[in-house]
C-alpha cells in the first residue's frame, strides 16, 4: 500500500515538474537572473530620466511665472511696458503658454479590446497618429486650444512614440486612456466627430481592433499652459 | 526471496530523497519564475528592452531642450529682476517678436532644408506626416507652397485636393523648414527614401540651405471661446 502512495506521489511530482517545464519553454525559458538585471537597470534609467524630466518641466513652469509677475510689476509702472505686456500676453496665450478653459468637448482614447485569437492578452495600443488624427480634427474646427492628457499642445508641438506610447513635444510618453481636451465651439466639434466621414483611420481602427473613442461636450474645459521648451534659435523674424 | 530489512530501508530512504530533490527542484523553478516575471511587471509593463533603449534616447534629448529652455528663462529673469532701465521694455520687445515667428504671424528666416515632392494621389494623410516628421525634428518655421503651417492649422483632404488652413493646395508640394539643418536633412533624407519607394511619386528630392526665406504668414484669430484662467 505505502509502496502504490509512493509510486502515486512520484508521478504526482513528475506531472508537476513536466507541467512547470513546459510552461516555462512555452513562455520563451527562464528569464537569466542578468538579463532581469540589464532590463531593471534600463527601467531604472528611464524612471530617473522621468523624474528629470517633471522636475525640469515644473521648473520652466515656476520661471514662466516669475518672468510674468516680473514684467507686471514692470507694467505697472510704465504705459509703454504696459502696451508691450499686454502684446506679449495675448501672443503667449496663442502660442499655448496660458492656461484656459471655456466650453468644448472631451475626446478619449482607449486600447483595443484583446481579440479571441491574442495569445498575449493584448489588443490594439492607442499610438501617436490616433491622437494628431482626433487633434487635427478638433483644430480643423475652431479649436482654440488643445491639450492631450494633460500636455498643451503648441504652435511648434510634434508628436512621436512607439505602439502604446505617445510622446508629445519633450514631455514623457503618455499612454491609454488618452483624453483630448479641447474648447471651442463644441457643437461644430462635436458635429464632426459624430461624421461618419471624418476620421476615417481612427473609426477603421474602431471596427477592426476594437479601439475606444468616446466623446462629450462639455460646458467648461481647462487645458493647463505649455511647460515644454518653446526655443527658436535658428528662425530671425524678417 | 525477501529482502533483507536493512536493504529495504536504503531503498525507502533513496525514494524518499528522489521525491525531496524533485519537490525542491519544482519549488525552485517556480520560485525563480514567479519572481522573474514579478521583476518584470513591476517595471515597464511590455515594453522591450530596444523600446526602452529608445525611450532613454528621447528623454535625454528632451531633457537636454528642457534644460536649454530653463537656462534661457533663468537668464530673462536675471534681466528682468537688475531693474535697469528699459530692461522690461527691451526684454519684452524680443519675446514679442519671437512669438510672433512661433505662431507663425511674422515672415521669418534661417538655415533649413527645402523639399519637393511630385506625386499623384498623395493624400492630407502624408503631408500631415511629413509636416510631423519635420516638427518632431525640431523644425521652428514651416511653409508648403506658399502657406505658413503651425501646429494647429488644419491640413484637409478636399476630394482630390487638399487646403491649408482653408487655402486649396495642389502638387508638386515645395516644403520650407527653417531649424537645425543637420536635424531636418536627416528627417528629409529618411523620407525621401520611403517616397521613393511609393509608387505614387514621380520625384522626390531635397535640399539644406544656408538661408530659407519663408514670408507666409498666418492671420491672427482672437479668442472667442477659450478665456485665461
């Protein structure tokens, strides 16, 4: 009897191993100890290079105020400054370094659903183009300021990233979901999002990985100022 | 025949070992798998190690502009804050006329590069790409066919056409951007190659110039909408 329990426990243990084993080939080996080392010190990279990068951003955004409470003290000292800080301010406004809200509508992105046949569990990764299409968009009718997950967009914004990593200007990658705000009049805007005609990769998208686009008007929208470098040291204006 | 007990008892003992070796063997396996994959989702959750190495390129770059932006604003600031006369006035004065380049109000010059592309079929689709792929290269001005282009100015597909900022636009595209030249001939020479591998384009070409001459302006629109917090 205690002889057939062992017998039992052995191919218990053996069906166990055999199952750990044919996991473990099935996702691609043992990840080496190094490999995890190498991987964790690139990660570790990134997340200081990420730090950096919100403690430079905030730093810009804390020097952009200073210089504006500085040329208004200035300007209240002078009607000539005044005239000229006034210029300034509605130029800054437009080139996205004010904060502002007003009506408008929110866009959101999201990944696609995972299909039957995904293996990984991964569906379609919302990526850059998805939000310049839905941005292009807002602008193409009337937007007067844009912001993608909390990143002003400007006269001189570009967009870039990998599948599931949208970077905009210097800022770090943004992923899904992604939330386009934008005021302006939101009836036009949301008039054009309900056309069936516009969009036409984003909605393919839509039918064939299941990507999310959802959409609101909404009474008031703040988009925050631009906190990434606005530097054109190559343009002299004619 | 009968074994002698002491026999059997090795035996036992031998099994029993096995069974320990392999349950520890088991528990190592899942061990070290179980804290790989832990490693893993705790950090950047399927993103490859080259995506990572490129993720690293962009944020030193990034980091280098903020850095750059942030000397640039210390040093205003400096300026702004000595109170000598006309200091304000002066600062003032060149961040006007600096904005105004940025959104595009003024004619503006520099070094850049000057693209042509002769094609049928090409689409709002590709110029927007193309406009990008410059931006994304730091371009700081851009013109196509005589039309100033910022961020923010609708590039429409108009049935086999295509307007800028409502202006129709027809092919061959002339694409102006003023920047760091080697930045944007890199960008045009990438594109260039992909073109012309496109069997819409007739020809494609590119050239850096020491000094690009853009005089498209775009027209202020003032707010109606959006107010300043």
């Amino acid at each position: 009897m205690s002889k057939l329990a062992g017998v039992a426990l052995l191919a218990l243990v053996a069906l166990a191993v055999g199952f750990v084993l044919a996991g473990q080939v099935r996702a691609e080996l043992l990840t080496p100890s190094n490999q995890v080392a190498r991987y964790q010190a690139l990660v570790h990279s990134v997340q200081d290079l990420e730090a950096t990068n919100v403690d430079e951003r905030r730093q810009i955004a804390d020097l952009r105020g200073e210089i504006d409470a500085l040329e208004s003290d200035a300007a209240a000292r002078s009607a000539t400054t005044q005239a000229l800080h006034d210029t300034v301010s509605d130029l800054r406004a437009h080139a996205g370094l004010v904060a502002m809200h007003g009506p408008g509508v929110e866009v959101t992105l999201r990944n696609g659903d995972p299909g039957p046949d995904s293996g990984s569990g991964t569906g379609y990764l919302v990526n850059f183009q998805d939000v310049e299409d839905v941005v292009d968009l807002l602008f193409a009718q009337g937007a007067e300021a844009v912001s993608v997950s909390g990143r002003r967009i400007t006269p001189l914004s570009a967009y870039s990233g990998s599948a599931g990593e949208i970077v905009i200007d210097q800022g770090p990658p943004l992923t899904s979901p992604v939330k386009v705000d934008a005021i302006g009049d939101r009836n036009r805007m949301l008039a054009a999002l309900d056309d069936p005609n516009e969009l036409p990769g984003v909605r393919a998208r839509q039918v064939q990985f299941q990507l999310h686009l959802t959409y609101e008007g909404l009474p008031d929208i703040s988009v925050p100022a631009s906190d990434s470098s606005l530097q054109v040291p190559h343009v002299t204006a004619s | 025949m009968s074994l002698r007990p002491e026999s059997r008892r090795t035996r036992v003992r031998i099994r029993g070992l096995s069974v320990w070796l392999i349950a520890l063997l088991v528990a190592l396996v899942a061990t070290i798998q179980i804290r790989s994959q832990a490693e893993v989702e705790r950090s950047l959750v399927g993103v490859d190690a080259t995506s990572l190495a490129f993720l690293i390129d962009d944020l030193h770059s990034a980091n280098d502009a903020l850095a750059s932006q942030k000397t640039d604003l210390t040093n205003l600031r400096t300026t702004l804050q000595s109170g000598q006369s006309g200091a304000a006035d002066q600062a003032l004065s060149e961040e006007a006329q600096r904005l105004r380049a940025i959104d595009g109000y003024v004619g503006v010059q520099g070094p850049g590069v000057v693209m042509e592309v002769d094609a049928s079929g090409l689409t709002a689709l590709d110029l927007e790409d193309a406009l990008n792929n410059f931006m994304a290269a730091r371009a700081e001005a851009i013109d196509v066919n005589g039309h100033r282009v910022v961020t923010g100015v609708a590039v429409e597909q108009d049935g086999g056409g295509i307007k800028i900022g409502g202006a129709s636009v027809s092919l061959p595209w002339t694409i102006s951007a003023i920047g760091d030249p080697q930045k944007l001939a890199e960008v045009a020479d990438l594109m260039t190659q992909q073109l012309r591998a496109d069997r819409r384009v007739r020809s494609v070409g590119y050239r850096i110039e020491t000094e690009v001459v853009i005089s498209s302006v775009i027209s202020e629109r003032p707010f109606v909408y959006a107010v300043p917090s």
